[in-house]
C-alpha cells in the first residue's frame, strides 16, 4: 500500500510547522525522515497517524484522501508509535498489546485463537514474552518502546509509522528492531535521530528543515558532506560500511567548530 504526503502543510498560532511538504513512501519500503529538532518531523507523522489535521495537502493511501477515510479503516490500516507513547494504567504488557486488536474487533469481543497468536508472535518477534504479566509501569523505558512496537504490529496495519523507535533501546535492540522494519514487507515511515541508523534501516530519506524538504533520495544520494555541514551544522566525513556498502558517518568532536 502506497503512501504520500501532497503538498502538507501545518500552521500552529501563526507559525508555520510544515511548508508544503510532499513525499512518497511506496509500498513496501521503508522511508525515514531526518533532520534537527524543531524542522517538522513529528508533526508530519502526526498528520499521518491522524492526531493532527493539517492545514492544507492531503495524505494520500493509494488513491484514497485519508482524511475522507473512516477512522475505524484507517486505524486497520495504519499503525503507529508515536514519541510520546505513554502508557497512564497500569496494564499488564500483554494487556496493552492486546489493545492493537481493538480496531478489528466489536465492542467486547473476546480474542479468539488468531487474536492470541498474533500477540504471542509480536512479543517473541520483540523479545517480550517473559515480560507478559508485568505491569508496564515497571518496565524500563526501552521495554515499555518495545512493547508499543509490539501494539502497532499485531494491529496488521498495511502502513507503519514511527517517531523515534529506537529511543531508549541498547545497541542489540536497535539493529534487531530496524532490521525488523526492513523485513517486514510493510510500507514504514520513520523519524529517526541518528543518521547511520537511517542509512542502514532505509531505502530513501527525506531531509527536512524549518518544516520544508530539503532533499529526498536512497542514503547515498542524501547523506553528503555538504548537506549535513548546511542542515544539522556539523562536519562529518562519509565513508562506506565495509560490510554493507551503506553510507556512515564519523564526527569529529571538533565538527561544529
């Protein structure tokens, strides 16, 4: 299932968040979108996982307007992790992963075998399951994200979007976690701070600053000297993964000097 952004733009108490932001994500890749605090990231996915109406454009999934889309649909349809994914109640974690069931069930419908199966599978797929009974409060803030990972996906959502999934995760989680993303065959959008972990998890990447796009392309094409020395201010050196070709960077502690 394809996705795009057409021409999106939010404007926030007279300030303008997103300037006429367009950008495809087709279906089955993962596109992330990076950039420096404040260029419009967040806002962007917002619109996407419709907890922000934008104030002009349109998201479109395939050929439909989603905002014309019923919310019970999209929520089928689309899932999401948001940055600010707290969890209030104390719920067991096998409870709050139960909850991505809720746009296809009615009402309180129980979970049937399928319904169990798909949570069961989400919290090995997340390397969860021995957390199932805790309460998600006393969960660290790394588990409590793989958690809210393991929601979205029993959800079946035909879109993935994320903002910042691999906060608070260790380094084994982080690479486990995107190289799920890539594996998964769904169409992903994700916000992601750390520019090598982008260049490794995603097919294309959108650069976004003071709330337009600056570039988008493969990470060989986006990730340059000059690119990242004009949007994030810093001066960093790009060499090659030796193992997978992907573009890294190396900073200097003297970059942004």
């Amino acid at each position: 299932m394809d996705l795009r952004l057409d021409e999106l733009s939010v404007v926030t108490d007279g300030k303008s968040l997103v300037r006429d932001l367009s950008l495809e994500v087709a279906s089955g890749q993962v596109v992330g979108l990076v950039g420096p605090n404040g260029s419009g990231k967040s806002t962007a996915l917002r619109c996407v996982y419709r907890a922000l109406r934008p104030s002009a454009g349109t998201v479109w999934v395939d050929e439909d307007d989603l905002s014309r889309m019923a919310m019970r649909r999209s929520a089928q349809v689309i899932a999401a992790m948001a940055q600010d994914g707290a969890v209030e109640l104390d719920f067991t974690v096998e409870e709050v992963i139960a909850l991505g069931r809720a746009p296809h069930l009615r009402g309180n419908q129980a979970l049937g075998r399928r319904e169990r199966d798909l949570c069961e599978r989400a919290m090995d797929q997340l390397d969860i399951r021995h957390l199932a009974r805790r309460g998600v409060l006393t969960l660290s803030g790394g588990e409590r994200q793989r958690v809210l990972l393991a929601r979205a996906l029993v959800q079946e959502p035909q879109i993935l979007v994320l903002d910042e999934p691999t906060n608070h995760l260790d380094v084994r989680h982080q690479v486990e976690l995107l190289s799920l993303l890539r594996g998964s065959g769904l169409t992903v959008l994700v916000v992601l701070h750390d520019l090598n972990l982008a260049a490794a998890a995603c097919d294309r990447l959108g650069v976004l600053s003071q709330g337009r796009l600056v570039t988008a392309g493969t990470p060989e094409e986006v990730l340059t000297t000059e690119l990242v020395d004009e949007v994030f201010g810093v001066k960093a050196s790009i060499v090659s993964h030796p193992l997978t070709g992907d573009p890294q960077l190396l900073y200097s502690l003297n970059s942004s000097l």
